[in-house]
C-alpha cells in the first residue's frame, strides 16, 4: 500500500486526540443531545418515517420538525453503526472516530499533491491538532459543525482531481462529497459555499480544456445540491414555521461574541460559554505552532516553488484566511450590521472554522524550508513533535461522568421532559407557549373518560378509533405543522390550531370515527425527494458509465 505508513500515524494521532473516548464513559460537553438525536431518528426510521424530518419525543413530547432544519447526515452515518448492534453512545463515538480518520486523511490527500507526502503529513496532523477542533469536539459539542469542517478538504481535493483528470469518476464523487457537506450544517454551509465555489474557479486557470473543466465542475456542484435538495429547500423554506429565530436575539445577538485580536493568540483554555468582552469562558486561539509553521511555510513557498499556480492557489487560501479572521473581530462589525444573513451565524468566532481548513494547508508548506530530502524528513519530524507537545494536551474533557446515563439518555420521559429544555430551536411557532410534558395526547373535550382505542401511534402517523355519542372536539396533542393531516374513516377531514398550544383540535359529528393524523408532505416536499432521487440516481449513473468507460474491451 503506497500510503501505508500516513495510514498508520493517522490512526495513531486519531487515538491519541480521541483517547478520553476510549473511557467506558463519556464526557460532559455543552451540548451533549447528540445521543437524543440519534435515538430519535432511529425511532423515526424504524417507524418507516424516511427521509426523517419529524421526531416524536423532542419539543416536550409534541414532536418537532427536527432533521427539516438541522443537518441529518451526520446522524443517518451514526445510524449505520447504531444498526450494527452498537450502542447509541458508542455509535457517536465511532461517528467521531471517523470524522478525525477521515479528516486526516482528506488534509493528507490535499497538501500532499502540491507539498509531496511529507508537507501532506505536516498539514493533515495541523489539521487533526488544531485548538478550535479541540473546542468543537470537548467543550461546545459541535459535532455537526466539525463534520462539515472535515468534508472541506475532500472537496477541494475532489475538485483538484477533477481538474487533472477531466474524468466523470471526480465530477460524480465531489457531487456526493458536496451531497454529505450540504447535508451536515447550515451554518457552514453558508459559511464555505463561495469559498469552495472560488476553489473550484480558481482551479480552472491551471492548464488547458478550461471550459470543459468548468463545465463539470459546475455539473458536480448541481448534482450535489440536486441531491441534498430534500434536506435544502424545505430548511430554508419552512423555517418561518418553526421559532428559529428566537436563536439570534438575546444571548444569540452577534453583537456579544466579537473578538479581540489578542484572543486569537493568547487565551486560558477553558469549557465556559462565550460573552462580551475578553474573558471568555473558552479559547478562540489559533495554536502558536500552527502560526508559527503558518508563517514559515508561506514564506517557504514563495521562495521554494516555481510554479505561479501553486502560488496563486496558496495566496487564495492566505486571503481566506486572513478575511474570516478579520470576520471575527470587532472590526467587521459594519459588515455584519448591513449584511442581514450573517446575524443566523449568531458567533463571529464561527469564521474560525475557516482557519481551521487553510492553516493546516498553509503549515504544511513548512517542509519546503529543507532542500535535501534529509531535512525535509527532519522538519517534518520536528513539526509533529511540536504539535502533538503543544496541542495535545487540549483534546480531553474537563472531566468524565461515573454514569454517562445521567446525561446521555434514551428514555423517551427524559427526552420530552429535559432534553427538550435545551433544544427548544425548531418547536413549530403555534406553540407560542410551552407546554407541559406528559398530557395525554388524545382527548374528546367535552366527554372526559372516553375510551379511545389507539390502533397505531407512530412518528408520523397516529390511528385510533372510539364512538361518540355526541358532537364533540377531538384534541390530538400533536404540535401543528405543515403538513399534518387528518382523516375520518378515510375521508380528509378540516381541523383547527389551537391557539398558544398549537395542538391540533378536531371537531366532530356523533357516531363511529377511525381518526387517522398523519404527517405528509408538502408539494415543496415531495419535488424537494424526487429531485433528490434523481440527482443520486444520476450520480451513480455517471460512476457506472465511467467505471464502464474505463474497462478493457
């Protein structure tokens, strides 16, 4: 195997990083649902509710639009192993293993074709080491945030092979790096786009048959949100149904959460929150190794390399960099005051995740200080040494929990009673007042007591039969959103919304009545799956017809 031995340290660094995982316990981060996600989208699967967009549990027992508007994907691969007869804690330790795997090894494949494997081994260990990782995996629990954060490399090396070989191979699997990228974060997803758009432009500039590399590459990107479109267009569409917005006032207010420059250098590590001012309760540095290598290696290449394009590209990524940083301070304030969308991104830090990608590339550039090979090997050497001494020391917990149960739960009560507390995010806006977990979910109003037989009670579908004897209101404890629909004896029938609670109130006749609620899709819905649909098929078209190509007569 030609990359054995990357293979190797990869997995070494990846253990080393994730070591407090290998604890039978888990640790306590600030947002530690994750598990809850999970188990509610195994619920939602196993109900045969898919593509899972509603959870049962989550929004104090009356369900929400959960997987409509955050990333799926990242879950739907944590299921995978949940599947395999895992448990839902390990399966999102394993999540995370594959997610440091996969990270190093995507910043390898990357630097190591402009730096050679050395350089790509110096940058893939920046990348698997840099402070900000650390602070996504062990203080902010923004595992969906570092998802995305590792699929950018990937992209752009799947738009470097493009590039060289014209092939359909790389148009078909960037569409589905990009399908996995669009479906992890929104936040990032607005965030990286027009960078990893202008990667790919950029890259047209290198050699010849332009034109024809543009045209795939376009092709990719439209397959690519082709197939994530089920998860796309209904998360910008419908949020207005949802109290999202409640995330960008108060706490969430952009206005709190600049940094100063010192910030970005200096910094008591720490697993507190983010305020205004300088005394965070967590670090926004960069990694004084990383920096230092940074420098170096840019420097490096500049002097070193002869290739305009090579320099081009690396300049590209400098002035990335340089501008998230500046999105982060107090600085860019007038541009976050005109630009309205970047209020959703609720913390300027965020644009450290920029960082998080380029100076890795950047640092790995620092190999090209040694002429000969011998001390292209020695900088490379010292470079890991220092990074793993320096940052290593960053990537565990503040401590581990004796019984990981007390926070990371499956039970549906606790779900619907606490963890709905700290996930209020998409609880449809009808219900303009919380209610209190644990009501009973169907009632005729005015005839308490009635026997009413639930036949089924699913994710996505409730089913139950009873008899009036007269007229009456049925109350079905169901947060509305569209569209739930309901059916009397098969025949769709009108409802109403009730005001604060949002519930779903059915009047009706007396006699026999099988009662069916059921979540359906919207128009937008249902073209938002066909798209999707054919957008995969097309690119597993396109594989087979180049794997085709490809094979001798």
């Amino acid at each position: 195997m030609k990359h054995f031995g990357v293979w190797i340290l990869g997995l070494l660094l990846t253990l080393l990083t994730l070591r407090p995982l290998v604890n039978s316990t888990f640790f306590p981060v600030h947002d530690f649902t994750h598990v809850a996600r999970l188990v509610e989208m195994d619920r939602a699967i196993a109900d045969g509710h898919f593509p899972v967009r509603w959870v049962k549990d989550l929004g104090f027992g009356y369900g929400m639009p959960l997987f409509s508007f955050y990333g799926p994907m990242p879950f739907y691969l944590a299921e995978g192993f949940y599947l395999l007869g895992f448990s839902s804690l390990v399966s999102i330790k394993l999540l995370l293993f594959a997610m440091f795997m996969g990270g190093y090894w995507g910043m390898y494949l990357l630097s190591s074709r402009y730096m050679g494997k050395l350089g790509g081994v110096v940058a893939a260990t920046a990348f698997l080491l840099i402070p900000y990782r650390a602070v996504d995996v062990f203080v902010r629990g923004a595992f969906n945030e570092l998802f995305a954060i590792t699929l950018v490399p990937w992209i752009m090396y799947g738009f470097i092979r493009l590039r060289e070989t014209l092939s359909w191979k790389w148009t078909a699997g960037t569409s589905a790096l990009l399908f996995l990228f669009f479906t992890s974060h929104n936040l990032m997803t607005m965030m990286f786009s027009p960078i990893i758009y202008g990667c790919g432009l950029l890259l047209g500039f290198f050699g010849k048959k332009k034109i024809l590399y543009w045209t795939k590459m376009h092709l990719s990107l439209l397959l690519g949100i082709g197939a994530a479109s089920f998860y796309i267009l209904p998360s910008f569409f419908e949020k207005g149904y949802t109290q999202v917005d409640k995330l960008i006032g108060g706490y969430g207010a952009y206005t709190f959460h600049f940094l100063y420059i010192r910030q970005l250098f200096t910094g008591i590590w720490g697993y507190g929150g983010s305020i205004l001012g300088p005394e965070d309760g967590l670090s926004f540095q960069l990694g004084t190794v990383h920096i230092v290598l940074t420098l170096i290696g840019f420097i490096a290449l500049f002097l070193r390399s002869q290739q305009v394009n090579i320099k081009l590209f690396f300049s590209y990524f400098a002035a990335i960099t340089l501008f998230a940083l500046f999105m982060t301070i107090f600085k860019s304030q007038f541009l976050w005051d005109k630009i309205s969308l970047f209020q959703y991104f609720q913390f300027p830090w965020r644009f450290l995740s920029v960082s998080t990608v380029f100076l890795p590339v950047l640092s790995g550039a620092v190999v090209m200080v040694g002429i000969k090979q011998w001390q292209r090997i020695t900088i490379a050497f010292i470079s890991v040494a220092l990074l793993l001494g320096v940052n290593l020391s960053l990537f565990q917990p503040v401590n581990l929990l004796e019984d990981p149960r007390s926070m990371y739960y499956e039970d549906p009560k606790l779900i619907q009673s606490q963890m709905s507390e700290i996930l209020p995010d998409y609880i449809p806006v009808g219900m303009s007042e919380i209610q209190k977990p644990f009501q009973r979910q169907f009632e005729v109003k005015e005839q308490e007591g009635l026997p009413l037989e639930v036949l089924v009670d699913r994710t996505h579908e409730k089913l139950l039969r009873f008899k009036l004897q007269n007229t009456g209101n049925l109350l079905v404890r169901v947060a509305w959103f569209p569209r739930w629909t309901v059916y009397d004896n098969g025949k769709k029938i009108s409802f109403q919304v009730q005001e604060k609670s949002g519930f779903i109130e059915v009047p009706l006749e007396e006699g026999d009545h099988v009662i069916s609620v059921k979540f359906e899709d919207t128009p937008l819905r249902m073209w938002s799956n066909v798209l999707s649909t054919m957008s995969l098929f097309i690119i597993g078209g396109v594989l087979f017809y180049d794997r085709h190509q490809r094979r001798p007569a």
